[in-house]
C-alpha cells in the first residue's frame, strides 16, 4: 500500500496504527485517514475500567464493541487497552482494602473483559503505567503479585493475544526503563506470562534522542517491543523521522501506534503533535514519514 502503515509493513514490520473510539471514527474525514494509513486501531477511553465496569459486576461494552466491529469491518488490528490502569479506576476498585476480594475482582475484569474479544486482539496492553510499581490500589494491597494474577487471567480469557506491559517514561535507557526490565525478569524468571513491552512515547520536541537506546534496553528483555501511543509536541519532521527510524533499526520493535490522527482530536491538541493537523491535512512530518520508508 502506498499510505503510512503500507510503506511501513513493507519493511516486515506488524502495523503503524493510532487509537480511536466511535467519537473519532463518526468523524468521516478522520475514518478515511485511519482507512488509507493506519493498519491498527487501540481504543482510546472505550476498554478502560471506567467505561467496561463502573459499578462492580456491571458490564458496558457499548463503546469497545463499536471499536472493534469498526476494526473487524475495515481489516484493522486491534490492541486492548488498558485493564489494569491506577487511573480512569471507578472509586468501587480503589478502595478494595482486602487481598482476596481485590484478586477476584481483578480476575472477574479481565476474565471478562479479554474474554468478550478472545481470539480478535492483536494484543492487550494488561497493565499500564503501573510497571513501575507506582502506589496504586493493586500494588498497596497485593505487592508485586498483581503482576502474575492479572497475566494468568488474561491468558486464560485469551491464549492467542500478545499480552503486554505498557508505560511511559521509557523514552530513553533511563532508571524507569531500567526498572521495568528488571521487573520483567523477576516476573518472567520460571514463566513466560509478559510476552511484550509498550514504550508510550509521548515525546516534546528534541525528545526523541533517546529513543533508539530505550527500545534496545526494553529488547534486551527478549519480549517483541512497541512504541504504543506516540505523539510528539511541538514536532519537526527530524522528531518523527528519528522515532520512525529507533523502531525501524530494531527487529524486536515490530510496531508503532500514534496516539490520534489529527491535531483536532488529540488529548494535546495545542501543542500540535500528530501527523495530520486540525483541518485533517497531512502535515509535513507525515510527507516525511512517507517519503523516508
Ligand atoms: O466521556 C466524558 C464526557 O461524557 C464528558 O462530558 C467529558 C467532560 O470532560 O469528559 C469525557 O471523558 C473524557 C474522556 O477522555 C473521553 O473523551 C475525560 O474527561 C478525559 O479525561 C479523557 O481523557 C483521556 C485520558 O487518557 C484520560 O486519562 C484521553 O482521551 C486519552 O487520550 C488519554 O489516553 C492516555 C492513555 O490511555 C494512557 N497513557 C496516557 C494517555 C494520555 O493521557
């Protein structure tokens, strides 16, 4: 294909996707780029906590269905995101103070959260922003074992999607980079329950010189890598072309996922940091993109 995830697929990489959800796609001029350039969609807000169990038992797929039969009905790949978030958490999940009824209940979303797409992902980004071990509700109460209940949960609900790790921050070989492979050795030392790590890469300009060594130290856990919501403010064309060409150099980084098409729809939208801008006009970082793959 000749728009961005054709010439980049040509190069044996999986899919340059963005994220979406039914307040973008009913947006037609945005729905055509994501038809001609995206090989891969990631729902923005409609699969997180809040929006799939806002009271507990309570189950609302009304959002991440019109995701995904989008997805099924234009041949995109689709990513989960996010099921094990600190933020976007309904107030029912965070003041869980008690182990065994926080693991059930963890268990009981994912379960039917990955269960309901079993077999249509892709991949589900199960944990995010809390690779760190930031003090969220899921660490306080169960300590680092939150990582392996919600892994063997979702494998169980789905034995076909990738099942990733995802943070931000890790936008150079920095401690926080650091900490997270380490934190995927101790979790993966007898069993293989991360099998991929996300970069977020919400980048400023001149961010990206680090990219390259952050997706080598992710590789050098041995899991796929992929730069999962990227997005770069204020961005030249040498900010993408650097990004675009991290990924490109390492075989293990199999995708990128820009978070958003247009300028008019970013959670950024001021500082102007996706590919197409607010009127839905390529901008030159895209004509880069295009002409450097
Ligand atoms: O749906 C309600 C709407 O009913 C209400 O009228 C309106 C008023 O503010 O809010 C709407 O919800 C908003 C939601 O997006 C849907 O548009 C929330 O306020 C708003 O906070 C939410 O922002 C999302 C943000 O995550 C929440 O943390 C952004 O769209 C989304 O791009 C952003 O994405 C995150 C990734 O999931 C994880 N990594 C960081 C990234 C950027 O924050």
């Amino acid at each position: 294909g000749s728009g961005l995830n054709g010439k980049w697929v040509s190069h044996g990489k999986k899919f340059w996707g963005t994220c979406a959800d039914s307040n973008t796609l009913n947006i037609a001029s945005n729905a055509n780029i994501i038809k001609s350039d995206f090989g891969q969609v990631t729902p923005e807000n409609s699969m997180k906590w809040d929006a799939t169990e806002g009271s507990r038992g309570n189950f609302n797929f009304g959002g991440a269905d019109a995701l995904v039969n989008w997805a099924t009905s234009n041949g995109k790949l689709i990513r989960g995101h996010t099921l094990v978030w600190h933020s976007q958490l309904p107030s029912w999940v965070s003041s869980i103070n008690d182990r065994n009824t926080l693991t059930s209940v963890i268990q009981n979303h994912i379960s039917t959260v990955a269960g309901r797409y079993k077999g249509k992902l892709y991949g589900i980004e199960i944990l995010n922003e809390d690779g760190s071990l930031r003090s969220s509700v899921f660490y306080n109460v169960l300590g680092e074992s939150f990582v392996t209940i919600a892994f063997t949960a979702a494998k169980a609900a789905d034995s076909t999607a990738r099942l990733y790790i995802n943070d931000y921050n890790l936008d150079s070989n920095n401690a926080k980079t650091q900490g997270m492979v380490r934190l995927i050795g101790r979790i993966n030392a007898n069993q293989k329950y991360i099998e991929g790590v996300g970069t977020q890469m919400h980048l400023g300009a001149g961010g990206a010189g680090g990219a390259q060594a952050a997706l080598t130290a992710l590789a050098s856990t041995g899991l796929e890598v992929a730069i999962t919501e990227l997005d770069i403010a204020g961005a030249s064309s040498n900010d993408y072309l650097t990004v675009m060409r991290a990924c490109l150099g390492i075989s293990q980084c199999v995708a990128i996922t820009s978070w958003g098409v247009s300028d008019a729809n970013s959670w950024r939208s001021s500082s102007s940091p996706l590919l197409w801008d607010s009127s839905y006009r390529p901008k030159a970082a895209y004509n880069s993109l295009i002409s450097a793959l």
